[in-house]
C-alpha cells in the first residue's frame, strides 16, 4: 500500500493496512471459512435456509417424505450439506425436483448407521436449478 491508502489486497490474497503514515504494513494472515447451520430434521418440512451460510449438517432420524425446501439461494451459491443417518441406520431422501444430477440418476443415501454423506449443490438462478453431486459414505 501507499502511504495514501489505507488498505488494499495484494495478488496472494492477503490484506495490507496502513497501521502509520511512515506506510508500515499489517498482515493479516488465514483462510476463510464458512459457520456451520444445522438444519432442524423434519420427514416433512426440513428447510434449508441457503442465506443462513453454505455448509450444513442434519442427523436423519426417520425417512424424508416430502422433500426439503431450499429457501433464499443466491446465484452462484455452492451449498455443503452433511447429512448423517442415525444409529439405526437405512434413512431414506426424497429430493427437491429443483436438483438436477449428473446422468438424471438422483443420490441415493449411505445406509449405515451413522455414516455421512457430503451432498453438494451449485444454485443458478438462470435455470432455477440446483447442480448436486452426493458424495457417499466419509468414515
């Protein structure tokens, strides 16, 4: 920075900051990162209020009848949603037909009990589609 500005960021990515005039530099080092939203389990009215953040987490503790409602999506927006059965396991999904998968052929949850699945979702506003791949079974 010069010492007529007061902040700017370089081609790495990190922010300078005039901390005097004499133009001496504070870094300010890390990464982003994204708070967590759980997501309130329901068979038939889950929603996933896509304003809230971009990564969320819900333990499936019976099958999902009606599928979920993604509510205030930007465009653009990726959304990270770790789903997680129960200990009983064999939890089922009904998904929103918004979601459109790579060869037509919907995500079919893990049936363990207790695994996770990483479901992620690209929103375009566009098409008003939601682009989801389902990653199964992180152990």
């Amino acid at each position: 920075t010069s010492d007529t500005e007061r902040a700017r960021i370089d081609t790495s990515g990190n922010l300078l900051v005039n901390t005097t005039t004499a133009g001496n530099k504070l870094y300010v080092a890390g990464g982003a990162s994204t708070p967590t939203s759980a997501v309130t389990f329901s068979a038939t009215a889950m929603t996933v209020n896509c304003y809230l953040s971009n990564v969320f987490t819900t333990t499936f503790t019976a099958n999902v009848t009606t599928a979920p409602t993604l509510s205030n999506p930007s465009d653009g927006q990726t959304i990270n949603w770790f789903i997680t059965q129960d200990a009983t396991g064999s939890r089922t999904m009904t998904w929103p037909t918004s979601f459109k998968w790579p060869g037509g052929t919907a995500g079919v949850l893990s049936t363990a009990a207790n695994s996770v699945d990483l479901l992620i979702a690209v929103y375009r506003s566009s098409t008003g589609f939601w682009y989801a791949t389902l990653q199964k079974g992180f152990a």
